[in-house]
C-alpha cells in the first residue's frame, strides 16, 4: 500500500484504522448526576499534557467517555517542549513508537514522512523538540481529543458521587465540578518540588534558576555562569548560556566520573513493563535504585553542545559547599576550589513530594507512601525513594490506615510518582501507552465494579433478538415468549 504523501492522507488513512477498530466504541457508565443536579463526569484528567493526552485515547478506547481533560496552559504550550526544555533534539531516539496502541498511522513517524517523505526520515536523527509538541498538537486534534486549556486544578474534595474538583478559568471563572474519577496527569514536576541544595536556597530568585523555570539568556551575555549537575538539563541549559555569550560557564558536578551509560533505555521491554509491578517492593527498589545510582549518561549531542565551546570548563568532584555574595556576584566554594560567577543554573532535578502540589496538600498525609511499605528496613533506603506513593495495579492512591480516606481510590496519579509501583510508564515516551492502557484498563474495571447493580439490571432489562419467533414452527416456546404483534 502507497504512503501517504500529505496529512490530509494520512489522516484519511487514520480515520479507517479507527473505524476498522471500532472506535469510538459504545460509552457503557451509567449517567450520573449530583445531588444538586450537576452532570457527573466518569473522569476528569487533570494535565493535558503527553502523558493527558495518551490516557485520555486509552480511557475512550476502552468506552469511558464522558470525560474532560484540562490544562492550565495555553493550547501548544502544554508541558515542557516548547517552554522550559532547552535540548535540541529530544534525548530518545526518533524509532520510539510511543503512545500509539499499535496503532501504526498514529506514529511521529508516519506523521513525519507524510509530510517530508521517506528520505527525509532517515537523515532525519533525533526529533527535534519543538516539532514534538507540534506532533502531540496533531495528536489530540486528529483524535478528537476534549482538551480545555486555561483551567487550573485547584482542589479536590470527596463526593457523594466520587469527587468535587474546583477549577480555576484563566478568565477569572470558577467551577466546582463532579465527577466519579479524576486521573493526575500534571507532569514530572506536578507531585514534586525542585531539589534546591541548602547554599543557593537564599539567591533563587536573584542569582540562581532552576532550570525548570524562565531564565533570561540574553542577560548573561558576558556573564560568569555556574551549572549545576551532570545531567541532561544541566548540561542543555548550559549550551544555551554559551550560545547566548555567556563569558565562561562552569559545569560542577560532585561525582568524580561522567557517566556514559543510560541503563534506563535498556529497561524498555515487554518483560520489564509488565513484570515490573508484579515484583515486591524490595526488588522493584532495587532495579530503581540502580538505575539511577549508577548515573545516566547525558546525550551525545549535548555533550559536544556545551564542550565545543573553549569557555566550557567541567568541575568534577565539586559539590558547593557555601554560597556567599561578593561584590554582587556569587562566590562559590567547593572542597578544593572556589569560583567567582554571576548566575548559577541548577540541573538538580525535582524530588516527588505529594504535598507539593496545592491540589494534593491536604490529602498526602493520608496517602500510602513507599514509607509505609519499606521504610523500617533494617537499611532504609534513601528518603526519596520512600516518598513515591504504593498505588493500586490501576494507579490509585491507597489510604494509609484502611477507612481513614476511601475516597482517595477515586484518585489516579498517572506521573512520574508513580514510578516506585509501576515502573516507567508515566514518565518517558517510551512505554507510556502500556502505562496509559494498564490505567485505562483498571480505571474502567473499577467504575464497573462501583456500579455493578446498575450493570446487572441493564443485563436484565438488555433485550436484542437474535430470533424473531418466526424461524421454527408456531407453538415453539420461546423464551422471553413471543408477544403477539412482533
Ligand atoms: C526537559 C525535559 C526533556 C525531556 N525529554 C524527554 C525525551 O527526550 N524522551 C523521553 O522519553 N522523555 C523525555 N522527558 C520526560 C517526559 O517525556 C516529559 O516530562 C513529558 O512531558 C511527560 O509528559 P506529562 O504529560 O507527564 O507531563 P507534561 O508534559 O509536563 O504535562 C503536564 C501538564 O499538566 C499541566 N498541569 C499541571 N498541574 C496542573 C493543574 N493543577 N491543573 C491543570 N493543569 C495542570 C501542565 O500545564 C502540563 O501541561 C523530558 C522531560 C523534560 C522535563
């Protein structure tokens, strides 16, 4: 069969695909409505991001269609591609299917060629970020995707009917809506705080940006720069103060190596996605642990990015020990050297932290928490590991003491918190559409249950004849019996 060689073909060909799938398929829950008469939604998904959007498709996959899907930034501003990722080219290599379900016409890769060709593929490398937000705009539009953007969650309280969420409209509106499940699809950062080291804590703001936040380059043209870590981000934001004439940008980082292995890319197979929650904690801490004590190897690319420049200098075993202000500027001392700069960048990463988010404040002392699961070992594992939540086989938050909050099995935390129990499906690309189908899959198992009167009485009252009573001989008994007339 001839690729197709525009968009509008290949979305021609999509619109087959899904037809000859079935999709959409039937809603099957039960309309619902609250108390005082407002429509009950089966799942609102917070974050609309890739990982909102993916669930979004798996829950309408699996019939759950009364469903809304909100973010509180612009529409083609969602996530971090087009506002603080600052790499070239996305870190995965451009083969990843991603969050596809097997669905072949709905691949960055026939979207690319549709549009470039063939050829164009395979000079083409690393995709290159911005176009990856506007693969997932395609993404949501082509699927008819229900995205709301400048609507903030910004509470969640239990409900009669499940939960009542207030919104926030960026025109100014409020809502308190219902509905029986939400899903928290609100980031990497949205369940964690960005790990601040104790000596820049003073100068955020000021003399310091996480690299999780807006940083004016332009005005470190001449400027003396600190980078702070050795990973992906570090090193990106770095590349970007050269490239915007920075005078000098120092990379510190306190191991004594550069690691040039990321282990997580060979953890991506069927056996690990799904044997993964299937292991006890102790085993599943173990692999984590690994991974990521053994380091992962910022990119190729990035690493020339930066290390092209003469006025890059790498600080290896250099943890800054004390930050002080001299003359306007910052003095930072390491064991064994001390540098004069005007802005530190800090690659440092996000630590998951449930009571982070504003949304998530008042419910994390009553959510379950690897804590509880493993934290008297007689080595407790690092705290940050113990902070990630123990959720369900389908991603619900789980009580800490049993009755104390049963309202939280409403709650699907569908982030990188999840990762502890479900490995990385709700992080990465990679296997986020295993992670999105096994959510989808189990959110739907758990609304069938919470109804399942209402769906043992639609099986009675079902009533679509195979037989019409006229196939064998009148005076057959029939059962329900034939009414006279039809
Ligand atoms: C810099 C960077 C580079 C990355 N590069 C790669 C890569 O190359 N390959 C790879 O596999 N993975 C990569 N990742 C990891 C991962 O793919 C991304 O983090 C991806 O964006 C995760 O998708 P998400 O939907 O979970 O989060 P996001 O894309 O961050 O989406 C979350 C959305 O939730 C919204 N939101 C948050 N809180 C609320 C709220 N209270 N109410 C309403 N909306 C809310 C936000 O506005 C946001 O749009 C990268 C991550 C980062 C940070």
């Amino acid at each position: 069969m001839p690729a197709p060689t525009s968009l509008q073909a290949l979305e021609a060909d999509l619109a087959r695909d899904l037809l000859l799938l079935n999709y959409p398929p039937k809603g099957w829950v039960p309309e619902a409505h609250a108390a005082d008469g407002r429509p009950v939604s089966d799942v609102i998904v917070a974050g609309g991001g890739m990982l909102g959007l993916v669930v979004s498709f798996a829950l309408r996959r699996q019939g759950v269609m009364r469903t809304r899907t909100l973010d509180q930034a612009e529409a083609g501003r969602e996530g971090p591609w087009v506002t603080y990722a600052r790499m070239n080219t996305l870190r995965s290599p451009n083969h990843l299917t991603g969050p596809v379900f097997g669905i072949a016409n709905l691949t960055f890769r026939a979207w690319y060629e549709a549009q470039h060709g063939a050829a164009a593929w395979e000079t083409l490398g690393k995709i290159p970020r911005a176009m990856w937000m506007d693969y997932l705009v395609w993404y949501r539009n082509v699927l008819d995707l229900p995205v709301e953007n400048g609507v903030r969650l910004a509470a969640i309280r239990p409900a009669p009917h499940g939960l009542d969420v207030d919104l926030e409209h960026s025109d100014g509106r409020k809502e308190t809506a219902a509905t029986r499940k939400l899903v928290l699809a609100t980031g990497r950062e949205g369940q964690a705080r960005p790990r601040i080291p104790a000596p820049f804590a003073p100068y955020l703001g000021s003399h310091v940006s996480h690299t999780a936040t807006d940083i004016d380059f332009a005005a470190l043209k001449g400027k003396d720069v600190a980078a702070i870590g050795l990973g992906a981000s570090a090193l990106d934001n770095a590349a970007c103060a050269l490239e915007a004439g920075a005078r000098q940008v120092t990379v510190l980082a306190r191991s004594p190596t550069v690691p040039r292995i990321n282990k997580a890319k060979g953890i991506v197979y069927g056996g690990f996605t799904h044997g993964f929650p299937t292991l006890p904690p102790e085993w599943r801490l173990k692999l984590l642990d690994y991974v990521s004590s053994y380091r992962v190897a910022p990119p190729h690319d990035t690493v020339l990015r930066v290390f092209g420049h003469a006025n890059a200098a790498l600080w290896l075993e250099s943890p800054v020990r004390s930050a002080r202000l001299e003359d306007g500027r910052l003095r930072l001392e390491t064991p064994e050297q001390s540098l004069l700069v005007d802005h530190v960048i800090l690659g440092t990463g996000f630590a998951i932290d449930l009571s982070a988010p504003a949304e998530l404040a008042e419910h994390a002392p009553l959510i379950r928490t690897h804590a509880d699961l493993i934290g008297d070992r007689a080595t407790p594992p690092q705290a940050e590991w113990l902070a990630f939540p123990a959720l369900s086989p389908s991603f619900q938050f789980v009580e800490r003491e049993a009755g104390s909050a049963p309202y939280l099995e409403n709650i699907y935390c569908f982030t990188y918190a999840a990762a502890m129990t479900h490995g990385n499906v709700s992080g990465d690309i990679p296997a986020a559409g295993e992670g999105a189908e096994r959510l989808a899959q189990g959110l739907a198992a758990d609304l069938f249950r919470a109804n399942i009167e209402q769906h043992f009485q639609a099986m009675v009252d079902f009533e679509d004849p195979e037989l019409f009573g006229d196939e064998l001989p009148e005076g057959t008994p029939w059962s329900p019996p034939v009414k006279s007339g039809g």
